[in-house]
C-alpha cells in the first residue's frame, strides 16, 4: 500500500513540475487551441498537455524500475509481463494525440486504425474481455468475439473521454475519480500492478488539474485525452480480470459512466439529427449545462459530483449481495432518467419520432399488397417479349396505381412508330386536380449517347381519396427505369442497334 501511495505522490509532483514546462514549450512552438464557435475559451492556449500527463505517469515507473532490486512491490509490478505492453501502448496513443494536435483534422479513419491497433497490441499481451457478466450471477463466454468486443472497449473509453473534454479541467477530473474509484477496487483484490498504474495516472491528473482547471493555462489535447482514455480502458481491464467477480467489468463502466453515455448518445443523437456520425457538435452533456445557465466552472463540478457518486456505486457494487446490487442499479437508472429530463435529451427521440421513422422505413420498403403486386408486374414488364405484351403488363401496372390515363408511343423501330393509349373506364376525373407527368424513355450507352426509345404520358386524378400514395413518384421512375430496360432488349432482338443497355440487366430494377 505504501508504493501505491508513494506512485500517486511522486506523479503529482512530477505533473506539477513538469506541466509549466510542457505549457511554455507550447507557447514557444505555437501549438495552440485557438478560439472558435466551437470553443468555450476566448484566448489561445497551448494544448499539448498530453505530454505532461505521460511524463508524470511514467515517472514512478521509472524509479520503481531502478529501485526493483530494493523493493518487493517493485518486484511485483515489473513481474507482471502485462505492464510493459501497456506502458508502450500508452506511448503509442499519446504519439498519435500529438501528431493530430500538431497537424490539426487527421481522419477519423487514421484515428481509429491507430486505436484498433493498440487495442489489438494489448490482446495479444493477454489483455482482454473473456466473459461478459452480470452482478446477480451468472455469465457469457464470448469466444471468438472477445477480440472485436476488447477492441470496442478501448475505442469507446478513449472517444469517450475525447469527446467529453470541451470544459476547463472535466476531462482530467473524470479521470482522476474513475482511477482513485478502480484504484480502491485494485487495492483491496490485491492486483499490486493495476494499482500502482491508478495511482500514478491519478497523481499526473491530479497534478496537471492544477493548471488545467477554469481558467486553463494548459489543454491536455487529443495528446492527452487519447492516453487518459487508453489507460483506463487497459487498465479497468487487467486490474479485473484475476478475480473472476461479477462486476469485473460492469465496475469500470460505472466509474466511467457520464463520458461513456455522453459517447454512446452523439452517434445516436447525431443519426436522430440528420447529421453525420462524426460530426462534431455543441451538444454534449457539458454544452447542454452550460446552454442551460451553468457556468463553466458550475457544470464541470456537477459532473465531477456524478463522477464521485458513480465512482462510490461501483465500489459498492462490487461488495455487496444480489439484493444491493439490484438497489443501487435502480436508483442508478432512476438518476439517469431524471437527469437526461433536466438536461432535456430525452426530447431528441421520442415515441412519436421513432412511430415516424417506423413508417417512413416501412414505406420505403414496401412490404404492401399493393406494393408486392407492383413488383411482380414489374418483373412480367422485364420479361415481355413483345411491345404489345409489354403495354399489356404497364396497362396493369398502371390501373394498381390508380392513373386514369395513359399514352405510350414508341419510336420508329425495327420498320414504324406504333401508339397505344389506355383510360380507365367509368371515373370522374376533375381535370384542375391532374397530376400530368410525361416520361422521356431513353437508353444511355457507356459512351455517354443517348437513344430515345420511347415516350410515356400519364394522368392521374390526386383530387380522389384513393389517390394520396406516398411512393407514386417513386414507383413511376421504377416503372420507367423497367420499361427502358424491357425496350432496349426488344430493339437488340430486334437488330435495332448495339447493345448498349447492359447496366439496365434483363430482371426488373427494383
């Protein structure tokens, strides 16, 4: 116990004598988080505070190996065969941060193979979720589907303590308690080595959040929230997984609870949205406090009070009985409910949006009589083998789809032009209610010129109840897309000219 003490002093007064610095070379090199819409400070400040927190991390270790031949517990640490993979990981992440808030906008592409890939490093070292479990007993062997779910662990913790840095100080200070609550869980399994890396990364954040906090002088950066993130994600799991319990993983999940949700909720409410997944916004769980009247200093310690509160559930949790374990997971689910009320976010997807979407997809896909029949018809459209057969067939098509009349003329191929017409009989048709569409149909080869086939005129009455089907439009360009196809295949057998329709295909394009 005195070691891990010892690791948490030593990294807080490294990070408080290192951070100064990390800030001043900062400066010096103009690697600054300039002011935007997007941002909540109002100066330049240097943001790579990223290397502060690996230094002051890594310095415990540093004299703890040099001190291995004096010391047991040093002894202990280093006989864990996983920690030199994750301090090398933690490089890694920290390199990949830098080199983002040095170049400034790499892909979300490049940033995910970088963390899939320390992800996959610390499974090969032995690293990794073998089981999902509950805390009232029993659990999953995942098998085969340990690596995908290890590497969703690891991207989801490092995004989500991305994510949750917009605030003065929220970031590091949600790390430092998520790592003093899975220190506590460490300590007492006895797990030497997880518990000594907790100390030391709650030391360095600890020491960094004296400069980090409203106002910062520093910004830990991607640098920075990409190794915090790293960290608790490998650590969460090897400080675990020896004592098979319950909550093995579930602890972790808890401590970690407002940044995790906070990650899981913008995909979710970016797709609700109409935005793209990856598109940042002002939207988070801090933006939404502060948009409702917190300060900034206000809403960063309403978080760092759920973090603390989280933090004690877990440890809780993974003490006590299936009866407590069921209590403090519903008063757990009530406070999440109530704040997501407060915090208005619950209003983004409600029952009578997702009733909407419901329909909106079941409309798109069409799973209607009407709309099978219309299928089927196309396909005998495809496969007519004259031009009167294939009038035949659209005549059907366009009496489901309630049209009233109908003209078709084809052009002058193989010897004339020929002309159909079709009306559907004993209708009152209310001519300023006309839906009219005239549909050229033309065939496009891969060299770009264009044949006209054909040309097709419909009429349809909209004034008539049966009339208002949200996917006419969309079943009228099918039809012409399939009559285009059926007419070209005709014009080849015919010896109208080269087969340039070949991406129209001879099956109805549905």
């Amino acid at each position: 116990m005195l070691t891990v003490q010892l690791a948490f002093v030593i990294a807080f007064i490294a990070a408080l004598a290192v951070t100064p610095k990390v800030r001043a070379v900062g400066e010096r090199l103009n690697l600054t988080d300039q002011p935007s819409e997007r941002k909540m400070h109002q100066r330049a400040v240097p943001r790579i505070g990223g290397a502060a927190l690996l230094l002051a991390f890594l310095f415990p270790f540093l004299l703890l190996f040099l001190l291995r031949s004096y010391s047991e517990a040093a002894k202990l640490v280093f006989a864990d065969r996983r920690m030199p993979c994750i301090l090398f990981g933690a490089v890694l992440m920290f390199l990949l941060g830098l080199l983002d808030d040095i170049r400034g906008g790499l892909s979300f592409k490049i940033k995910f193979a970088g963390q899939l890939l320390a992800a996959a490093l610390l499974y090969s070292c032995g690293i990794k979720i073998n089981l999902i479990t509950n805390p009232f007993g029993g659990s999953l062997e995942l098998g085969l589907l340990s690596l995908p779910v290890t590497a969703f662990w690891f991207v989801l913790v490092i995004n989500a303590i991305n994510l949750i840095d917009g605030l003065d100080g929220l970031a590091v200070g949600i790390s430092l308690f998520a790592s003093l609550s899975m220190l506590l869980v460490c300590a007492a399994g006895g797990h030497v080595a997880p518990a000594v890396a907790f100390a030391a990364l709650a030391g360095a954040a600890a020491g960094f959040l004296r400069y980090n906090f409203n106002p910062a002088s520093i910004f830990m950066g991607d640098s920075g929230s990409y190794f915090l993130g790293y960290c608790l994600a490998a650590l969460s799991i090897s400080g675990t997984m020896k004592g098979q319990v319950a909550t093995a993983l579930l602890m972790p999940v808890i401590a970690l609870g407002v940044p995790l949700i906070d990650a899981l909720w913008a995909p979710v409410r970016r797709f609700a949205s109409g935005q793209r997944l990856f598109h940042p916004d002002m939207r988070h769980i801090h933006h939404r406090l502060v948009q409702l009247g917190f300060t900034q200093r206000k809403a960063v310690l309403l978080i760092y009070a759920m973090t603390i509160a989280l933090g004690i559930c877990a440890v809780i949790l993974v003490h006590s009985q299936n009866e407590t374990s069921a209590l403090i997971l519903f008063f757990m689910g009530a406070g999440g409910v109530a704040a997501a009320r407060s915090l208005r976010l619950s209003g983004i997807i409600t029952v009578r949006k997702m009733s909407s979407w419901a329909r909106s997809i079941g409309s798109e896909l069409d799973f209607s009589l009407e709309g099978r029949f219309f299928l089927s018809q196309q396909f005998e459209i495809a496969q007519a083998a004259s031009v009167e057969q294939l009038w035949e067939q659209v005549a059907k098509t366009l009496e489901s789809l309630d049209f009233d009349r109908a003209e078709f003329t084809c052009a002058a191929w193989p010897s004339e032009a020929c002309c159909f017409q079709w009306e559907r009989g004993g209708v009152a048709v209310q001519r300023e209610l006309m839906l009219r569409v005239e549909l050229p149909l033309h065939d496009c080869g891969p060299d770009g010129a264009c044949r006209l086939l054909g040309s097709l005129l419909l009429l349809k009455d909209m004034g008539r109840g049966d009339s208002a089907d949200g996917n006419i439009l969309k079943r009228i360009g099918m039809l012409r897309k399939n009559m285009v196809s059926a007419l070209a295949k005709l014009r080849r057998s015919a010896g109208g000219g080269p087969k340039s329709t070949a991406a129209y295909g001879d099956a109805a394009q549905y």
